[in-house]
C-alpha cells in the first residue's frame, strides 16, 4: 500500500508548463482546468475584433446621417407593405425608446451607462479575445454602445430607422447600434449556456 500510495503521488506531481507565454502547473491525472488559456490576452486577435467593431460603428453612423439628410421625422418609406418601413425617428431613450418620454435627465444616465458598458467590454474583450463567441458578442455591444453614446453626446438624442410593424402596431424604432447590442446580449447567454453544456458533459 505504501508504495503505491507514492507512485500515485509521483503522477500526480506537477510540472511547470508553458502555456500562451504563461508558466503554468501542470498534473497529469488532475481534474482539467477548462479555464486554462482561456483568459490569455492576444493583442493580434484584440486588434482584430476591435477593428471589426469599428466597421459595425461606420455602418451604424453612416446610416444614421443618411437618414438624417434625407428624411424628416415621421416620415417613411414603405419597404415591405404591412411588416417594415424605414423611417426617422428621435429617440431621447435607451434602446427601443425606453424612457423616451422623460424630462431628459436619462440622456446623461444612459451615457453614464454606455460608457461603463464600454470600458467593461473592453477590458474583457482584451483578457477573453481568444473566445471567438464571447469576443464577437462583446464587440458587438461595444460598438452599438459607442454608436449611440455619439449620438446622445453630439445630438441630445439617438437615431432610429428601422421600424416593424404589423396592422396599427409598431414595434418602436430602433438603429443598427441596438441590433449589435441584442444580438451581443444574445451571444453572450448563448455562450455562456455552451460552456455550461460542456462542464456537465
């Protein structure tokens, strides 16, 4: 019993290990620590994100000032007679008019938020950039969090364009800033619930 006691203590001694320029220790026959390389910074695969997030911004404004220039609000333009219009509406509320009708106090409240927002996701962005997933769902809330923090900051106000609608009821306007930032909450949940997946498999 003994020496077996000692050849099992031998295999599980742990050995320095080198991994994404990181010493770590490593044991043969321990549990696997999934979050190993996981939080690695890559600053070749940051900047990439970050430039995909800045095509997103360029879209989400150009869009904006071509509506801008081009309608006036509460105008519309029928794309898809009974389900979609494009449009123009000023929005002094977060995300699908939410607190719209306000005092006005929220523009500085949502800013706040946005820039928050920012700084979290970018902090993340850097330590996770290796997480394809979770790297493109942060990108894409940093840059419609970016998108409408411009807006509020030069305008008072975000613009929306994009309305959906069936019969008499619309869903209210929103931008493509407020689509990247769904569709980054969304890969977030998603993600998280892949890696929830894999732990219990």
């Amino acid at each position: 019993m003994p020496a077996l006691r000692l050849q099992s203590l031998r295999r599980r001694r742990k050995a320095p290990l080198r991994i994404n320029g990181e010493e770590r220790l490593f044991c043969e026959d321990c549990p696997l620590d999934r979050s190993v390389g996981r939080t690695s910074a890559s600053p070749a695969r940051f900047s990439l994100w970050i430039a995909f997030g800045f095509l997103i911004l360029i879209l989400d404004q150009a869009t904006k000032f071509w509506f801008e220039r081009h309608l006036d609000p509460g105008d519309f333009v029928p794309v898809i007679d009974g389900f979609f219009n494009l449009t123009l509406a000023h929005n002094y509320g977060a995300a699908f008019s939410f607190l719209a009708s306000m005092g006005g106090w929220q523009r500085w409240l949502f800013s706040a938020i946005a820039l928050a927002v920012i700084v979290v996701s970018l902090r993340l962005l850097w330590k996770h950039s290796r997480q394809t997933l979770f790297a493109l769902s942060l990108t894409l809330i940093l840059s419609g969090a970016l998108g409408n923090l411009i807006d509020r900051s030069l305008w008072g106000y975000v613009i929306d364009f994009l309305d959906f609608y069936l019969g008499t009821w619309h869903w209210p306007a929103f931008n493509i800033a407020d689509t990247a930032i769904c569709l980054g909450a969304a890969g977030i949940i998603i993600d998280e619930l892949i890696g929830v997946s894999k732990e219990r498999s």
